[in-house]
C-alpha cells in the first residue's frame, strides 16, 4: 500500500493534520506509538488536566461558597477513587472520538513507533516486535515533547512525579512541593491545594509564569497566595533526597546561598517539556535540528528533506495544543497545492487555574522591550454586573493599541472563564480590529465580555462603568 501522506504521531497536531489531508482527497495513514490515539493532550495533557480542575473547583466550592447562595449542602467528602475515574471517562470519551474521526475520514491507523528509514519510507514496530514498512509521498512528523528532567533528580511517577504521576496521585498528599511556577506547576498545584494539600511552588526566576504580561502574573501570584499556595521564587531545588518516609527536598537562591531543606511528600517536576524524536531515525535520514533539539522547518513546515515535514511541539513555537492543530490543518492544505498558513501573533494561551489566565498578542513587557507607543485599557471585574452577580469579581481586562493607529496589539485577562473571553480578542485581532471596534461592539448583559468592551473604551479613557 502507498499512501500520499503518513503521518508519524496522533497528538492535536497529528489526527487534525491527517483529517485536513483526507478531507483534500489524500489517502493518508497515521503511525502511533501509544495505545490509544489523542496524543499528550488527551492521554495525558489537557483533557485529564482539565477534568481534575473542574472537579477540584467544583469541591473547593462546594465546601465555601454554596452556602452564602442558599444551597445548603453537607461539606463535601473526596472520593479521590472515583474523581480519578471521572478523569478517566473524560480521556476516554475523547480518545474514542478520534478514532471515530479517523474511521469516518477513512484514514488507516497503525500502531507501532514509527521510524523514517528514508524519504517516503516508514518502517513501523508494532508492540509485539513485528516490522512493516510502509510507502508515501509525504511524512509529516508530530511526535510531540516529552517532561524535562531536573539534573540529579529522578522521576519515579510515585513520590517524585512529572504531569503525568500528579494526574493519578492515590492519596492527596500532605505537602506538595511544585518545581516551576510556569502552567503545569500552577495548573496541577491549584489541584490538589483545592483537594486539601499544602502546596510550595519553587520557582528560579523572581516571577511567575514567564512570559506572560509581568502585570497580570503579580496580580495572579497574589490571588494565588490568597488562596494558599506559597511560591518560593528566585529559589532553585538542588536536591531531593528519598530515603525517609518524607521527602527532604534541599532548596537555594538562584544566586547561591544558604541551602533550606523543606519536608514534601510529593514533588511535580514541571520545569518545561522538550521535543520528543527518539528513535525516529532523523540523524540517519539527514533531518536537520536547530540549537534547542527541535525539528528545523521553513515557513511551510518543511524540514531540509524533501518531503518531509513537521509540525507541533516537535517544532518551535509554543509548546500549546492549538498550535499543532492549526499547523496540522496548514501543512495539509500546502502539502495539497494550497495556501494554508498560521499566524503566530495570534495565538492565545490560557491558564486554567481559578481565576482562569489568558492572554493573546503582545504583552506590555514586549511592547515596552520593541519601544512600541502604545495606549491601556483596564477593567476590573468588580465593576462588571454579572461578576457581581456571581460574586467572582477577581481580576480584569487589558488591552494594549497602538498609540497611533488604535490597532489591537495584545489583550490580557484574569477573571472566571477568561479563557472563553479570550476568543473574541483573537477574532478581533485577526480582522485587525482597533480597540474602537470592540468598544463600538454591542456586548449581551449581563456577560463577563462586557468588561472586554469597557476595557476597550478605557483605552480611550471613556469606560462607562469605572
Ligand atoms: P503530542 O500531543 O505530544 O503527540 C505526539 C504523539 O506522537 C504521541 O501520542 C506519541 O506517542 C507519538 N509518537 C512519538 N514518537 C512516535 C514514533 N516514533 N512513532 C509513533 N508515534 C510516536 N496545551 C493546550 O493548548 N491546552 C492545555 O490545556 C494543555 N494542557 C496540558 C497539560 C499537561 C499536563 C501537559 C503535559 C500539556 C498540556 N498542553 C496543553 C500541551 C499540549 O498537550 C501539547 O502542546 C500538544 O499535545 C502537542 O501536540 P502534538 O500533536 O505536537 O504532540
Ligand atoms: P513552563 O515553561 O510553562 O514553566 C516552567 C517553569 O519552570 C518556568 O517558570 C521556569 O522559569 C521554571 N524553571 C525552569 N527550570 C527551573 C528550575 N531548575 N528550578 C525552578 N524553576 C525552574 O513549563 P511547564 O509548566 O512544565 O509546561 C510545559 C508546557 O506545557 C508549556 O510550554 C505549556 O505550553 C504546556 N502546557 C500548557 C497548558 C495550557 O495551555 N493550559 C497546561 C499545561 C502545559
């Protein structure tokens, strides 16, 4: 069998590349190491990371803020078991939908690690050691990442765990000790706090979530406090030791100094993730790699081989679901003669912790660093009706315009659902819309977007509610 397009891994990046090419009238495979289909994102990722965050949220409110609504309830006990299983079921009900994608877009799924042997050529080893290698006109190459290590620290998924062992912790531990305030260390933290652990963040640098708008991560890390955790930041961990029934985790300032030895009984390492080509055979094959270890591609995704090209975490860029879609869905369509294309100006990235975090386009750090003039508009959720209605009036909106075209550069939220409100400023700077055009935007009320609209009139200084 020869196909027109293989694809080697089922991530985002990978099952959304192989529908758009099935969809252009391409036969196209897809290699899959895993057991199951979905990638990071859906076996060990967003979706299971997800699950735990609405039923952790959902406990945490159980316990305090039923009640000033009316809602009488017993304090809510933890199931852990069965909260795990509902994490489960979400994993599964997805993993089952791609593969139906995969059936109705006739596209055949092989499992095994895939290995390119030559340009158009895939040899596959399936799980019981048997080889097939099979023939195409084009390999796209979406093998995702992989955890970082930490130099001297061993990750044994149990007591010292990467994403992956804090998404099945059995017992809620006493003391959590986080390495890395970037999104897994915040995301998997706000878990298991809500779920009843103490949670210290250690952090190298002297903020958290770098790269975010430096602004919306202090007023984040102070909700964050308020909640409980405790970020120990320009701090770095230089050893773990496992030896006791606590674990003694030795931790020092970035700059050197005095070492602290802090009690935990579960470590999540969350220091990054690297790309993931391990046995892919791109060193044999002549794939070039830039200075990070990440597949080099030109503005089409193709590497300096013929034929193959490479998409997702594999490759530069952030490291986010919806990217490796969007090149999955681009690369198809370039692969097929057309004119597919991705705009890296306008991704958003949200942090699903409550409140929840997201921004997209240019922070007023980067705008400060390129000497770009720019205007502000700020809104804070205790000024919009429907937060005072439900009483989450934490955080606000900005928005950051050119100071001479009014042109949307960047927009930064913090408050409930900022990550479904972050849509709109991603459409919105698609079209390149001014922060005129939002503000002229009629917006429902009572809705948390009319604060997107009052934050754009605030860049004119004329909000109505503040
Ligand atoms: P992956 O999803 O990593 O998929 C790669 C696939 O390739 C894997 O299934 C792997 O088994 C397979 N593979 C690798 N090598 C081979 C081989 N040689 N042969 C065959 N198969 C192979 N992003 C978001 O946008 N939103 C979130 O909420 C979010 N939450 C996350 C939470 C956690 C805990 C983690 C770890 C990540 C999260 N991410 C999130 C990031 C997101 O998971 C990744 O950006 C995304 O999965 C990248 O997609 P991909 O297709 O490039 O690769
Ligand atoms: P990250 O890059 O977001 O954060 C890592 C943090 O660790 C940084 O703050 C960094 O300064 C710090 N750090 C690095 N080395 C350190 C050390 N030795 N000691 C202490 N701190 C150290 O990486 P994270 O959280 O591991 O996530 C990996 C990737 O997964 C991210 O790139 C993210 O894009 C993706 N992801 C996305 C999610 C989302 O979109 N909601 C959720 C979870 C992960």
């Amino acid at each position: 069998m020869s196909y027109d397009l293989i694809v080697i891994g089922t991530g985002p990046g990978g099952y959304v590349c192989a529908i758009r090419a099935a969809q252009l009238g391409m036969k196209v495979a897809v290699v899959e190491k895993r057991a199951s289909l979905g990638g990071t994102c859906l076996n060990i990722g967003c979706i299971p990371s997800k699950a735990l965050l609405h039923a952790s949220e959902l406990f945490e409110e159980a316990g305090h803020a039923f009640a000033k609504m009316g809602i009488g309830v017993s304090k809510p006990k933890l199931d852990l078991k069965q909260m795990l299983v509902f994490k489960d079921e979400a994993v599964d009900g997805n993993v089952k939908g791609v593969d139906f994608l995969m059936k109705k877009n006739k596209i055949d799924v092989v499992y095994g690690a895939g290995r390119i042997t030559a340009p158009g050529k895939v040899e596959v080893k399936a799980a019981d050691g048997k080889t097939q290698t099979l023939e195409t006109k084009n390999i796209v190459i979406a093998t995702g990442s992989d955890v970082t290590q930490l130099k001297g620290i061993t990750i044994d998924e149990k007591r010292v765990v990467s994403s992956t062992g804090a998404l099945t912790l059995e017992k809620v531990p006493e003391k959590l000790l986080v390495i890395g305030a970037g999104v897994i260390g915040l995301e998997l933290g706000s878990v298991w706090r809500r779920l009843g652990a103490q949670v210290t963040v250690v952090e190298f640098l002297d903020r958290i979530l770098p790269g975010m708008d430096s602004e919306v991560a202090r007023q984040s890390q102070r909700l964050f406090e308020k909640q409980g955790m405790t970020f120990k930041l320009g701090s770095k961990v230089t050893s773990v030791d496992t030896s006791g029934k606590k674990l003694k985790v030795n931790v020092e300032p970035a700059k050197g100094g005095e070492t602290e030895t802090l009690d935990a009984d579960v470590v999540l390492v969350a220091i990054g993730r690297v790309p993931y080509i391990e046995g892919l055979g791109l060193q044999e094959v002549g794939v070039a790699l830039d200075e990070r270890g990440r597949v080099k591609t030109d503005a089409h995704f193709a590497t300096n081989v013929p034929g193959i090209y490479a998409i997702g975490d594999v490759i530069a860029g952030p490291m986010l679901a919806h990217k490796a879609e969007d090149e999955g869905v681009a690369v198809s369509e370039i692969i097929a003669g057309q004119a597919g294309h991705v705009n890296y100006d306008v991704i958003p990235a949200v942090v699903y912790t409550y409140p929840e975090i997201a921004s997209v386009g240019k922070s007023e750090d980067d705008l400060k660093a390129e000497n770009h003039a720019y205007n502000v508009g700020k809104f804070p959720f205790t000024a919009n009706g429907r937060a005072k209605a439900n009483q989450q009036t934490e955080g606000f909106v900005k928005i950051l315009a050119d100071a001479k075209t009014d042109r949307v550069l960047g927009v930064h939220i913090v408050g409930a659902d900022a990550g479904n409100m972050i849509a709109e400023a991603a459409v919105a700077m698609e079209f390149g819309a001014s922060s005129e055009d939002i503000a002229r935007t009629c917006h429902a009320h009572p809705t948390l977007p009319e604060a997107v609209k009052e934050a754009a009139l605030a860049v004119d200084k004329r909000a109505i509610h503040m």
